[in-house]
C-alpha cells in the first residue's frame, strides 16, 4: 500500500494539527520558566525546598513549598483511590447492570456532574460538607473534604470514559465468554476490564491531571494551611490553591515564587506521566 | 454529516472573526468630546462597584466603553504599570515601591473581627484578639466562653485585609497560628457562619448586611466602637482602608491626539467614581462613600 | 437516541444473571448496584440543593435581561450570549484540531512513533495544568502577545487549549478500539485512506468521540479561572468576539465569593448552566447519531 499525493498531503496536515496541540504545552513550560525565573535565580531553587515555611512576602521571606508539594499529592492520591474504584463501578453499572434506559439516564447525570462548576462544588463543600466533618474533627476543612470533594469531579471523567473504553470491546469477546458460561463476574473481571484496560488507564491519567490542577474547589474546603498533614482532618494547601489565594496581590519575587509552584506542579504531573507511561509499557511488553 | 458540522463551524469562525473586526466602529460621537474605551483592572472587591459606576458612566456619555475587569489588587498595578490596562484598582494603600502610580481613593471600607452568632462572647479586647491569632489561647474557655477549640480564621497572604488586621493589631504573619486560611471575603463569612467556634475578619459592609439577612454571625465592636458603615464614615473605626483607582501620572502626557483623548477619559471617569454622584452606588455595594 | 449508539456500535450484550450460589457475582452485583445509587444520591444532593435554592429565582425576565446592582438584579441574558459565544469559539478550534491529532496518533502511530509518543506525553501534561495557569497563560500569549485583549477570541481560545487533552485521548482510544478488520476490509476494498477515515473509522469510533465531547463542553462551561484572565469580567451585551463578556461560571464565582447577597441569583445561574449543558449535551448526540447513521460502518 504505498501512499497517494493527497494521503501524504493529509498525514502532513494531522501532523501540523498534532505539532500545534503539542506546541501548546511548550508555550506553557516556557511561559512559567520565563514568569518563575527570577525567582529561581535569587533566592534560589534550594530556597523553594529548604527555607523554614512560607511566607513568601514578609521583610525575611522564606518560600518553603514541599508542604505544599506534600499536600498537592495527598490530595490527588486520595481523590484517585477512592474515584477509580467508584468510577469504574459507574462504567460496569451503565454497561452490564442497568437495564438500557436506567443506563442512559445514569449516564446523563455523570455528564451533568461533568458539567457542574468548581465553584459550585467548592460552596457546596463549603456550606454542607465541611461542617458535617468539624462535629468529628474541627476545623473541618481539611485533607477529607479536598479529598472527597476532588473525587467527586474527577469521578465523572473516569466512568464516562471507562464506559466508552468498555463499550468497544469487541463484541466477539463477550459472546466468547457468554458461550464458556461464565457468570456475569467473570465476564467482567477476566475478559471486559483486560480488553478495555488502556482506555480505563488513559481515564484514570486524565481524572488524575485533573485532579492535580484543580483549584478552585480545593481552596474553599482544604483549609489552606502550609503543612505537611498529619492527619487526613488536617487542614493542607494544594500548590493550585496557593496560586489562586496569593497571585491576585502578589508583587514581585512573591509572584515569581507563585509561578515557581506551577512549575512544581508541572514537575509532578511529568512525574506521574512518565510512570503511567512506563506501567503501561511493562504491561503490554511483559 | 461531520463534515457539514465542520464547515459550519469554520463558517461561524470566519464569519464571527469578521463581525468581531467590523464592531469596533459603531461609536457616535458624544456632544461632551468624552470618546473611547478604557480598560480598568485589579482588585476583586472594587470590581462590582467599578462595574456599576462604569454603567452609569456610560450611559451619561454615549461614545465612551469603560470595561471592568477583576483579578486582584497586584494585577491592576501590573497592568496599568504594562499599559495593558489604564486604571487599575487597589483595594489598600500604595506600597513605598509604587510610587511611581498616583493613587485616587474612591471609597472606604472597614474590616470586622466576626464570630458565630451563638458565641456567648459580646466583644474582644485587642489583647485577647493578639493572643488567638497568636496561639497563646487556644481554647474559649481561657477567655470565658465555651469549653471548644478556637477556630481561628486567617486571610491569605498578600491581601489587603490581613496587612490591615497585622498592621493594627502590630503583628506578622509568622506569627500568626490560623487553623484556617481563607481568600474571598464571602469564604470568610460561610466558614464563621458554619463553625461556632471560629473567629475571623471580614469587610464591616458585608458582615453588617449578612447579619440583618439572618446569617448567623455577629460583628465585634473594636476599642468599645461599633463596627457598622456609620462608624467608618465617621472615622472612629480603628479598622478602615481606603479603596483606590490608580493611574499612571503621566497618562495624557503622551504624545498624539489619541492619548490626549484617552488621558481626558481616564480623568472624567476617575473624577466620577469618586463624586458624590455615584454615592448611592457605592452604599449599594456596602462601602463607604467618601465625605465629599 | 444515545441509546440506540450504543446497542448499533458493540450490540448490547448482558450475560444473564445467575440464579443460586455464585458469590462472587452476587456480591458484585450488589456493590454495582450500591455505588450507582450512591453517586446518583450525591447528584440529588447537590444539584436538588442547587434547584430548590435557585428555581424560585427564575423567570424568563431572569433570562432576558441584564444584570443590575452587581448581578443581584436584573438578569443573566448577555452573560449567556457570551458564555455560548465563548463555547463556539472554544468547540470550533478545539474539534478540528483534536480530532486530527486523534486521527494521527491512532492511524499513523506507527510510521510516527517518537513524534506520536511526545505528541501524547504534552498532551498528557497539559490535561494536569491547572485552570488558573491556563488562564493567566491566555492572558500572557492571546490577550497580550497576539494582541486580542480581554475577549471573547482569546478565552474561547484558552479554553480550547484545556480541553483538548479530553477531546484527543477519548477519541485516540476509541479509534483504537476499532477492530483491524475494518481497517484491512476498507484497504480490500481499495478505498482512499480519507474516505476510510470518514466512512468508517470515524463513525465507529463515535461514542469515544462524544464522551469526549461531552466532557470537553462540561469542562469548558464549568471553567472559571481561566476566563477570568481572558474573556474577562464585562457583563455588558458582547458585540463582537474581540469585547470581552463574562461566561456564567465566572458570574456565578463572583455572586458566591465577592458580592454580598449574590447567593440566590448564583443558584439561579447554576440552575441555568445544568440547564444549558443538558440542552446541548441533547444537540451533540443528535448531530453524533446523525452522523453514525451516515457511515457505512455495518450498523
């Protein structure tokens, strides 16, 4: 099949589209280096993982961002341990539970809860969840609530596109385990979730990202505190949330360190990448 | 089908990108010369009131487009310092290191110790306000209220309240022992009115208007003098700051008719946002109007 | 309509329920059941609240007017023209471009493998930036270095930056997700590499495309922080896509977090976006549906 004129012509074009969408994340690095460089040139990169703690605009500032790091990651991971088993459950229910119109409706209201703002969460979190946890453990805006309230806008990502990854898993391969007569469990568990895994691992990388990035609900219920958490009633600081508190009265090195924690957020998001990369490849190669 | 779908959009693209070149030219002319647009930006609580001043500006003079943007009292100084916008707003006083701005004030706010409505403490001397922030009491009941833990509420870093609350109360933010640190104002009053043991500070205009809508919080007289609008404008509230609209000095000084043109409206719009013309806006957005 | 995409695409197949002492898939069974009506009663929880506290606010005037006295009068009716103008924008750039990405990396992978994979791994990146970095990297490039300003353009633009990652990873893996037998029948067949494209990968691949979608129409009209920067905060008619125009996110954050008394009239403009994301949610499945029924994928 050697390619025609107008195939090499339309490989160029996807090729230019891909290099523009790809071009967008390069703009973004350079943006934050160009904003965090004169930060990262005096106090110092060592500054941003050594100093004392954060205060960033006092007359001896010090710009401590590794509780902020710390937080950021205990949030995502609690958000991605308790949104992936329920989202993939979601995308099991809509595909072999519910009978068909159940399934459709269940589906339009993920869509919806894709849909709803962070704001909207973060007030609801505010106002109803967050005074539920302070009866146990004041003050009640804390690791939990970031936690639950992430999992909650991370959880339609995952089981919208599980139940897509699931739904095209060819039909052959169901019917092959429908005529062994394998329970519905089995059914699931040996022959849907494998053949649909990378497009559930592909969700599950997108509800992480979004879990990293999300900023606005985290502010109103995380509390907001700079520590590490000793506990998940403490309150924390997201490296997103510090960016949204501070940067609309930042000025100068106080603003650079802002963008500092961007990049670090960055640096963790490639962090994460390059391990799910490196899984999904150990799994399909070995 | 998703063919159509795309030439449809490109269409609307195209087509939209034109409009969107054509609508700058539907101006008339004024018969007061004022003409044009001005981009004002910065502090998120000025922005409602800008937004509404710049309304009624508008409507006064046919011709002239005054667009308010929000983001924090820094990003006006940077924008007007960049030129990308003309006036910003600045919800304190300038720092030593903006000097090369001038400010205007507009307006005047205060800020309020609050606490939740069922806290059986009626007022806070300064001393016991200092020791909570600064964790050296922790519990109400080493200061005669309840047997609970204090929730204590700070503000972020950088904004204009809490330099305000450190600069009256004579501390630094180090020092300070905040269970919980908060952004927006509106953040401030949900968190106190949800925790009954939680003190914070808020704008006295906000925290007076949700008291009478029901909002279960209450306002602390500070130094024995209430903190309501009334004591602001009156000037014996301990607690005020000043809400600016900031300017390059030299704006008009540049050379061209344009800049000239643009200079005269960024002074006529200044000038009304701080006349007793837009009073009944600013009481209408809690603030207090200046004493003219 | 949705409904009759799924059943067309991979046939509806539920193996029958067990009767009697399979364990293992009764208690799954149970869990299955038990988590969709916990997610289905925090939906009630949230968006009921939401309606109860926001219904009682609505009117057509609510809808038609514009906003008064800082958003606690009047109505919502420019923000709305914004807020789809925004999405337009957002949809129009975002669409062309993802798909084609999508088409490439899947289709081409292979004769493109390090371009492809660092393709992926931005795109991966750039779904875990945080709103707030987009928008005040719209703000640096599209308001300030191309010159668009505060507007409608450079939000729906900014926009269209974060959705993409969405928009291409849901249809890269529903192109793959294709069976090669499709691929190999078409290059039997002798059909141009376009037309096979058009015809038959693309339409099977549909419900990845619209889960995408709908994800990508969600994020987009939930987004604030990154508009905030960009199409800006002016809550006056939208005349062009150069002036800047509040999308209803931003109005509802402002009414909640800034302007004392806002609270009901930011229920109300809540209840309004759930009721715009239905609406248009509706109109893509319709357009999809349309368009599977178009191909010639056997149906």
């Amino acid at each position: 099949m050697s390619p025609s004129r107008t195939e090499t012509s339309l490989l160029w074009l996807l090729r230019a589209l891909a290099a523009i969408a790809g071009a967008i994340t390069l703009l973004i690095v350079v943006f934050l280096l160009v904003e965090a460089w004169p930060a990262l040139r005096s106090p110092g990169f060592t500054h941003f993982l050594s100093d004392e703690a954060w205060f960033p605009s006092s007359s001896t500032p010090q710009f401590n961002i590794a509780p902020m790091v710390a937080g950021t990651v205990a949030a995502t991971l609690g958000a991605m341990l308790l949104a992936t088993p329920l989202g993939i459950a979601a995308a099991l229910f809509c595909r072999f539970y519910a009978p068909p119109a159940l399934a459709s409706g269940f589906r339009r209201l993920l869509e919806l809860l894709a849909g709803i703002p962070s704001v909207v969460y973060g007030f609801w979190g505010l106002v109803v969840l967050t005074p539920l946890i302070r009866q146990w453990a004041p003050p009640g805006q804390s690791l939990l609530a970031a936690v639950l309230i992430l999992s909650l806008m991370i959880l339609p990502t995952i089981a919208l596109l599980s139940e897509t990854a699931l739904r095209s898993i060819p039909r052959s391969y169901l019917q092959g385990a429908a005529a062994l007569g394998l329970s519905r469990w089995r059914t699931i568990s040996g022959v849907a979730l494998p053949a649909a895994r990378c497009g559930i691992a592909s969700a599950i990388m997108l509800a992480a990202g979004r879990a990293i990035g999300e900023t606005m609900a985290v502010l109103m219920v995380a509390g907001n505190i700079v520590q590490v958490p000793d506990s998940i009633f403490a309150p924390v600081r997201t490296l997103t949330a510090n960016i949204a508190l501070e940067l609309g009265y930042a000025m100068g090195g106080h603003r650079a360190a802002l963008f500092v924690s961007g990049l670090m957020l960055l640096v963790l998001i490639v962090v994460l990448v390059t391990l799910s990369d490196w899984i999904m490849r150990e799994e399909i190669h070995g | 089908m998703i063919k159509k779908i795309l030439k449809a959009c490109c269409v609307v693209a195209i087509s939209l990108l034109l409009v969107g070149c054509s609508g700058e030219q539907q101006e008339g002319a004024a018969a007061d010369g004022l003409i044009g647009q001005l981009i004002v930006t910065g502090s998120s609580t000025i922005a409602p009131l800008a937004g509404e001043i710049a309304k009624r500006f508008e409507q006064e003079h046919p011709g002239t487009r005054i667009d308010v943007q929000s983001g924090g009292s820094s990003r006006g100084i940077a924008d007007v310092r960049r030129g990308t916008a003309d006036i910003g707003m600045v919800s304190r006083q300038l720092n030593p290191d903006e000097i090369d701005l001038v400010a205007y004030p507009i307006a005047r706010d205060g800020v309020a110790v609050i606490l939740h409505r069922d806290n059986p403490l009626q007022a806070l001397s300064e001393d016991q306000i200092v020791a909570i922030y600064t964790g050296s009491v922790t519990r109400w009941s080493e200061i005669g209220g309840a047997d609970a833990p204090i929730t204590v509420v700070n503000k972020a870093e950088g904004r204009s309240t809490l330099e305000l609350f450190l600069s009256h109360f004579k501390l630094r933010n180090e020092d300070i022992r905040p269970s919980v640190i908060i952004g927006d104002n509106q953040q401030g009053i949900r968190t106190v009115a949800a925790d009954p043991n939680a003190i914070g500070y808020v704008s006295i205009g906000t925290a007076a208007f949700e008291v009478t809508r029901g909002t279960p919080i209450k306002a602390l007289p500070m130094d024995a003098v209430e903190a309501t609008l009334e004591s602001v404008r009156n000037g014996s509230f301990p607690l005020s700051r000043p809400l600016h609209l900031v300017t390059l000095p030299e704006a008009g000084a540049g050379a061209g008719a344009a800049r000239a043109e643009s200079a005269a409206l960024i002074q006529a719009f200044i000038e009304y946002a701080a006349s007793s013309q837009v009073d009944d806006l600013t009481e209408a957005q809690y603030f207090v109007p200046l004493a003219h | 309509m949705a409904e009759k995409t799924t059943r067309v695409v991979s046939g509806g197949f539920l193996p029958p329920a067990r009767r009697g002492t399979d364990w293992p898939d009764r208690i799954a069974t149970v869990l299955m059941w038990a988590v969709a009506l916990l997610i289905t009663a925090v939906f009630v929880w949230i968006v009921g609240d939401l309606v109860l506290q926001g219904l009682p606010h609505l009117s057509w005037e609510y809808l038609s007017a514009g906003p008064e006295d800082a958003g606690r009068g009047g109505g919502i009716a420019p923000i709305l023209v914004s807020t789809l103008l925004i999405l337009a924008v957002c949809m129009a750039v975002s669409i062309p471009l993802g798909l084609g990405t999508a088409v490439l990396l899947s289709e081409f992978g292979r004769r493109n493998q390090f371009f492809g994979r660092l393709v992926r791994y931005s795109l991966d990146v750039l779904a875990g930036v945080p709103s707030i970095v987009f928008g005040l990297f719209g703000n640096a490039f599209f308001s300030i270095t191309l010159g668009m300003g505060f507007s409608i353009l450079s939000g729906g633009l900014t926009l269209s930056c974060m959705v993409l990652p969405l928009l291409i990873r849901s249809t890269e893996s529903a192109l793959r997700a294709v069976p090669d037998d499709y691929r190999r029948a078409a290059a039997a067949l002798g059909l141009p590499v376009f037309t096979a494209l058009w015809r038959i990968l693309l339409p099977a691949a549909t419900p990845g495309l619209i889960a995408g979608l709908v994800l990508g129409i969600g994020r987009a009209l939930a987004e604030t922080a990154a508009l905030l920067f960009t199409s800006g905060y002016v809550d006056r008619m939208p005349g062009s896509l150069l002036d800047s125009g509040r999308a209803l996110s931003i109005h509802i954050y402002d009414l909640a977090m800034n302007v004392p008394g806002g609270e009901s009239n930011a229920y109300a403009s809540a209840v309004v976006l759930i009721g715009l994301l239905l609406v248009i949610n509706a109109l893509t499945f319709r357009a999809a549906d349309r368009w599977l029924h178009q191909g010639i994928t056997p149906v």
